[in-house]
C-alpha cells in the first residue's frame, strides 16, 4: 500500500473545507448527504476510539491527530487513547468507544463495537469517490473512465456499473485490467483512439496518469489517488473540476458503513 506522509496530512481541516466545498459545486450535496444518501443512518455522536499502531514502518506523524479532526468534522466524538496497539486498544474499549479506527502498513479499519459492522478503507474509498463521481451535475452521459483498477479503484467502478454507468476503464497491469473487463464488464480504453470523458474516476499512487486526449472541457477528476493523477497545467488548462483529499472523505465513507 502506498503510505501517506505526514505532508499529506499537512492543514487536514482546510483541505476538508476545501474538498467540501468543491464536492457541493459539482454535486449540488456536502460529503455527509452523499454520505446519507449512500448509506442511510445519520450519525448520532457516536464515540469513535482512534489507536495508533506501530507495527511494520510504524505510527505516521499526525496521523491519529487527523483522524480525530475528520471525526469531529462529521459529527462524531473522537479521541486518540494515549497507548498504540493491543495496550491502546484495551483503553479505547474501556473509555466507551463504539467505534475502533486503527491502522497498520496493510489495512485500516473501522470496527462497530455495538453492531459487529467493519470496513476496510480501501473499497470505502472507492465506493464514495466513485459515488461522487457518479454525481456530477453538468455530465454529459452516463460514461465513466476508471483509471486505476486496483483496492481502491476496482470497488469504485463496480460501484459506478451496479449504478448502471457504462464504465471505461484502464490499469498498467493488464491482469488487473483483464479481471474488471471478465467480472465487471468494464470496457477497456482503447489510447490508440481515446475518446473524451466527463466523469473520470482515478485511483493509482502515480502522477500524470490521465492523458490529454480523454479530457473534455470542464470534465470532473474524482481521484483519491496520491500525488494527483493530473498537473496544475492541465487541470487549468481543461478547467477539469477536480475532488480530491488525502484522508477525510474515505474514513467518513468508512464510518457511515459501519452505522
Ligand atoms: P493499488 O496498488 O491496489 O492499485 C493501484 C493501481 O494503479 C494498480 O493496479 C496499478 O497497476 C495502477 N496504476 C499505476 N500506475 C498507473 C498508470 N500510470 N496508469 C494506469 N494504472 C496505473 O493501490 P490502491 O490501494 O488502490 O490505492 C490507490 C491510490 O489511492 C494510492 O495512491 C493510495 O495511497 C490512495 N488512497 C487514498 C486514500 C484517500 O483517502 N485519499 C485512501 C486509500 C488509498
Ligand atoms: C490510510 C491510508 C490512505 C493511503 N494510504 C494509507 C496509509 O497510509 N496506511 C498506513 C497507515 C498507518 C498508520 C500508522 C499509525 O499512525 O497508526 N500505523
Ligand atoms: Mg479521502
């Protein structure tokens, strides 16, 4: 898995803001009713118990910190317990929480205590950057283009078919590509003849991933991908109306699933 960095994590509450803010532009809803609308139960304050974990490259600055922040952001009550690990887990249990979030290099969970619900972060974050994707307002079809078919990316374009969206799709490892085309029947982007996309949807750990060509103008990135799929440059130049964020948007998706 490609680990964040503390930079990622960097200002998390503005970058929240921001991201909000551009979620509401193209989709006309705030992260929480997308939230709401994809799974239902609003939450109710729930105490969310946040334990660093320092197995494998270990506990990643300001990591915890933001966990709490994205929390708090969307109504929850969090608190990172002052011991990681199996010691950390114990005192979040003792201290109320109904919800674990914990993560080591592999996986990152969210664990109902109350209601036996887990999710992994990786399909949630698929599942919601691909229901954001699949909001756009100003889409000029039902045509998406799935770049990345990988933990992330694979979840998020059986998402966008179950939603009945003629998804495109393209991954540098064609075995990955082959299995979204054989159980998904993603259709594969033909780059000799691209054709133009307004709803993209990317989630690889590369930079410049979506060529020009399969750009139309004003189109919409929804990419939880790190570094960003696209360049400054082109992003102005297509004014492509990009959602992207490094944490909060797929641990809110994380915890409205287990609800
Ligand atoms: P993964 O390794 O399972 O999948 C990535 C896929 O991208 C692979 O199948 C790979 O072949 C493909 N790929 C790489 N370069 C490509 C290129 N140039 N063109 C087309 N395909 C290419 O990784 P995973 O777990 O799906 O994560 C994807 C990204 O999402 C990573 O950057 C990860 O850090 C990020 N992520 C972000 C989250 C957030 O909340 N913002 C949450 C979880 C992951
Ligand atoms: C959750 C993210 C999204 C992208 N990459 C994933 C990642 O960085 N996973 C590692 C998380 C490790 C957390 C560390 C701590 O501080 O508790 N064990
Ligand atoms: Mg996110």
């Amino acid at each position: 898995m490609a680990l964040l960095i503390p930079d990622d994590l960097r200002n998390i509450n503005k970058q929240l803001q921001e991201a909000d803010v551009a979620v509401q532009k193209v989709t006309g809803l705030d992260i929480k009713s997308i939230c709401k609308a994809l799974y239902g139960t609003p939450p109710l304050s729930e105490k969310v118990g946040i334990v660093p974990v320092t197995s494998g490259n270990g506990i990643i600055g300001s990591f915890s910190a933001s966990l709490q922040a994205i929390t708090q952001y969307f109504g929850f009550e969090g608190f990172v317990t002052d011991m990681p690990d199996v010691s950390g887990y114990y005192e979040a249990v003792r201290n109320g929480a109904e919800i674990i979030l914990m993560a080591d290099d592999h996986t990152f969970l969210a664990h109902n205590l109350k209601n036996g619900k887990i999710a992994n972060n990786q399909p949630c974050t698929g599942i919601i950057y691909a229901e954001i994707a699949s909001r756009y307002l100003k889409a000029d079809s039902k045509d998406v283009l799935v770049v990345g078919l990988g933990k992330v990316g694979f979840p998020g374009a059986a998402h966008l078919v179950q939603k009945g969206y003629r998804v495109y799709g393209y991954d540098a490892d064609e075995v990955l590509l082959k299995r979204a085309i054989s159980n998904l029947g993603v259709i594969p982007l033909d780059l000799e003849n691209p054709k133009q996309f307004s709803i993209i949807f990317e989630a690889t750990p590369c930079a410049n991933t979506i060529p020009e060509t399969v750009l139309s103008e004003n189109c919409m990135l929804s990419t939880p991908g790190i570094p960003c799929a696209i360049s400054e440059e082109l992003r102005k130049k297509h004014n492509v109306q990009l959602i992207t964020e490094p944490l909060g948007i797929g641990t809110v998706s994380m915890l409205y699933s287990v609800l």
